[in-house]
C-alpha cells in the first residue's frame, strides 16, 4: 500500500511558503498530471527507454520540488524501469502514480 499522506504545512514551513500558495501549486501539479503521465505512457509504446526515463525523471524532480515524496518515489522507480525497458513493472508504476495523482488531488480539494 502506497504511503500518499502529504504534509502541506511541513512542504509550506520547507518551501518558506503560505499553505494556500502550497496547497494550490500542489493542486495544479496534480491537476496536470496528464502532461507528465501521457508523454510517458507515450514512450514507452513508441520503445523510447532514454525518454520514457528523461520524462519520469522531469516528474520526479517537479514532485521533488513541492515535496510530493510518494509521487517522487514512484517516478524514481518508473525512470529505473523504463531505463531498462521493462514495461511490466513501468505499467503497473504509471497505474500507481495515477491513483496517487487521484488521491493527492482529492486530499487538497478536501483541504486536507
């Protein structure tokens, strides 16, 4: 079971940031979940590892940068696979990461 607890106000006291601004970017990011999953769903059906990698890396740092530690995790993981071309283990990751995304998403409407 996947940890998808995010701590606004330690990302917000970190980000030296209000919690709204925190909780709306975070918002947005999870909003735009699409423009980071579709691109690598993308390559990985068009046998593209190097870019199916380089995307997943580009949304582990993003989740990095507002400290979405679950979604990082789970983008660190799929960049390893999709470096290696083994799509199993990257398909399973992406359904993973849309759930979190999901979750995420619906924990800062709640203002959670």
């Amino acid at each position: 079971m996947e940890n998808n607890t995010y701590n606004l106000r330690q990302a917000a006291r970190e980000l030296n940031l209000e919690e709204h601004m925190v909780r709306q970017v975070a918002l947005e990011f999870a909003e735009s979940r699409r423009l980071y999953l579709d691109p690598i769903v993308q390559a990985i059906t068009d046998h593209n590892p190097e870019e199916a990698a380089r995307r997943a890396h580009r949304l582990k740092g993003a989740a990095l940068e507002l400290r979405i530690h679950h979604i990082a995790r789970l983008a660190a993981q799929l960049e390893e696979c999709a470096g290696q071309q083994n799509n199993t283990p990257a398909n399973a990751l992406i359904t993973r990461l849309k759930d979190s995304f999901d979750i995420l998403e619906q924990k800062l409407r709640d203002g959670v």
